[in-house]
C-alpha cells in the first residue's frame, strides 16, 4: 500500500491529461521514500454522472484517495499528503490557472485486521 484512487467529474478528461496527472501522482507516492516501490498502486476512474459547484458544463473536479496501511506518524502522512498534491497540482496547472475546477487528496488508512492481501510484484 498505498491504493490511490483518482475519481474525476465527468467530462474532465477534456479538459485534464488524465494519464498524465496519473502517473505525476503515483511518481510522487513512490519518490516519498516512505513505500516499497512494488506496493504503489494507481487507478483512475471517472464518474458516470457528476454535479460539481453551480454545475457549469466546464466545471470539474479530482478527488484523490490514498488508503494505506496505519503505522506513519500524522506528520508523515501529512508530508505524503502535501507531496502528492503538489505533484497532482502541478499536473493540472493550466486548469487550476484556468479556473472551474477543484483538486482534493484525502489520506485514509486500512484497518489490517480486515485487510487480506499477497503481493507477488517485483522490487
């Protein structure tokens, strides 16, 4: 772990490279020192049907959700925060210069006792 979920308004894919944004975020989750490179997982998926603020046709919106395993201190995971939003931001510059659109990270952490995995990635 981390899972990083990039969930984005319908549409935004127009406007945002999503692949891009994608690939600066998981780059970002695997340089921050704190995960194994082979645990870094990224997924994105665009919602079916989207409101977002007055629900202007350009208006758009990232949620980016990493769940990872507890254990880092708060001021780890708050260091893991700004890095991967900053890179995130970074990847969508031109439109948050732009306006209409809004960018979140949310850090979440699994509970191992319900957690089941086996990870046969390579290092």
């Amino acid at each position: 772990m981390p899972h990083i979920t990039i969930e984005y308004s319908a549409g935004s894919s127009r406007r945002i490279d999503i692949d891009a944004l994608a690939r600066a975020v998981h780059s970002a989750a695997q340089s921050s020192g704190h995960f194994a490179p082979n645990v870094v997982r990224t997924f994105a998926q665009e919602a079916n049907f989207s409101c977002v603020a007055d629900e202007a046709d350009d208006n758009c919106f990232v949620q980016i959700i990493m769940r990872m395993a507890p254990g880092r201190t708060r001021e780890v995971r708050k260091e893991i925060s700004q890095l991967v939003f900053a890179a995130a931001a970074y990847a969508v510059a031109k439109e948050l210069e732009r306006g209409r659109l809004g960018l979140r990270i949310d850090i979440t952490e699994s509970d191992p006792e319900l957690s089941v995995s086996r990870n046969t990635l390579p290092l």
